[in-house]
C-alpha cells in the first residue's frame, strides 16, 4: 500500500465547515506539516485530535522540512500538509513540499474542503466559468501599478486576495489603470460578520468606512468587456495622426471613421466623430 501526503484544507472561519472526511484522516495521521502550529494545535484540540507529531511549515523553512519527509517516506508513515486556514499552497507555503513528496513517491490525497477565493466568486454574481486567482497584490507601488497593467486585458474574470492595509488606495490603482469595473469585495468569509459589497470599483469604495475596513478581503473582479474597449482615449495624438494620414491619401471621413473603430476597437459613432473633428481642427 503506498505512503500519502495529504494535502488538508480547513475552514477560513467557522469551524462547521470541517468535514467528516477530514476529520476522520487527521485522527489516523501520525505526522503534520502546519503553517502554524499553534493554529492548528487549536483547530486539532476542536476536533479532539492530538497528534504525535506537529511541525511547522512555513514560507520560511519549507525546505528544510525535507528531512522530516524523506524519514517518514522511509518509514511508510502516511503524513499531511495544513496551512492556517483554507486549502494549501493557494497564497500558503506547500508547493515545494508536495513537489518533494511527488518526487519520493508519496501518492498525493488532496481534501476537498473551504477556500476563499471560491466562496468569493460564486458569491460574486460575476462570471465563474472562467477565472484567474492572482492571490495577493505587490505591496510597493510601481510593481503593483506593472501587474495590474499586464492584467488591463485579462477578459477573465479575476480574483485578489487583499488586506485592510491601504485597501482604499488598492481600489483607486485599479480604477486608474483597469477602469471602474463591476466587482464584489468579499469580508470575512464564513464568519459572524460575513458581508459582500457589491457594485463598480467607485461604488464599493464608498461603502468602506473605518469601522467595516476590519478583516480580511477577497476582491472578485470582472474582466475587460466590450464596453472597457470602446473606453479608448481616442483624442490620443495616435489617433489623430492616423486620422490625418488616412485623410491625406483620400479616404473619406466614412473611410475614416470605419479604419479608426476597426484599429482602435471603438464605436464607429465615437471614430466618426472623431475623425470629422481632426479634419475640421487642420482645415482651420
């Protein structure tokens, strides 16, 4: 029979969550791996289980946990993985021990069981049939400003995971460079005080106030639409000297009007106009 590593999800808030499945794995299991073991130690006491042996695994020295792995390989000692809360290795440390235990032959035994940024997004009312999780944002400005740039044209829909910490300047970041999107800011999921706002990026932001900015955050938002497309600043001077080289060969400003939406992917209405504008402005 061969030796597992089970990968051990938790609840993010009530503890009802738990499952009989889970709870019945932890009692048989001899070794842990855990984010933090007085967290687990407690969430272990709840379920009346005390392990032989409970180590932590954290971001900062999952590697070295390599070790205690490869003795409990040898040993056929069935072991399993938990982080603080929520399934392992998303946004919690895990990936490099599992990779291991996959190396060593252990037969990998994911858990099912609660995860934040899926009791998000179906609670959303945004599209879950596609979706990119990107998990926490870059605490420094000018690489937080990068990623959400290569984000702009993430047609999917997108999940973040944030803290209270300048959430509010977050909310303005995003609207500066994705737009002011429809969205849904998940708080303290499962949890006494659980609440969805739910509007544009604007809209939320003004719902926040000091005493509802407390928790913990996962932001569900939608990806560019159509409608985000045909947001392109056309007064652009891009735009204005295509209009005018297009004009200088003899287009008509109809011509015009349909090569400027075809290029820059906006209404032919707003291209006409534009168009009619530019040629007026010169003949001025």
């Amino acid at each position: 029979m061969s030796t597992k590593l089970f990968i051990i999800s938790t609840p993010i808030g009530n503890l009802s969550d738990l499952s009989d499945r889970t709870r019945e794995v932890i009692k048989d299991i001899e070794l842990i791996f855990a984010e933090d073991t007085r967290v687990s130690r407690k969430l272990l006491h709840h379920v009346g289980v005390s392990p032989h042996k409970l180590i932590s695994c954290h971001k900062f020295n999952e590697k070295s946990r390599f070790k205690e792995l490869h003795e409990a390989f040898e040993k056929s000692m069935d072991v399993a993985l938990m982080s603080d809360a929520g399934t392992p290795l998303l946004s919690d440390p895990g990936q490099s021990l599992v990779s291991e235990a996959i190396s060593l032959g252990f037969e990998i035994c994911a858990i099912p069981g609660p995860t934040a940024l899926i009791q998000a997004l179906v609670g959303s009312g945004l599209p879950c049939d596609r979706f990119s999780f990107e998990g926490f944002l870059p605490d420094k400005e000018g690489p937080l400003r990068r990623h959400l740039q290569e984000l702009a044209a993430e047609k999917r829909t997108l999940v973040f995971y944030l803290s209270p910490h300048n959430l509010l300047k977050r909310l303005d970041t995003m609207i500066e460079i994705l737009g002011d999107r429809k969205a849904c800011l998940a708080k303290e999921l499962t949890k006494k005080f659980e609440r969805y706002f739910r509007g544009t990026l604007s809209e939320i932001k003004l719902d926040l106030n000091e005493e509802n900015l407390k928790g913990e955050f996962t932001l569900v938002l939608a990806g560019k639409s159509r409608e985000d497309e045909v947001k392109v600043d056309i007064s652009d001077d891009t735009v204005s000297t295509f209009i005018l080289d297009a004009h200088h060969k003899g287009h008509s400003v109809k011509e015009i009007a349909r090569l400027v939406a075809d290029t820059f992917k906006v209404r032919k209405s707003e291209a006409y106009s534009r168009a009619v504008e530019v040629i007026q402005k010169m003949k001025d």
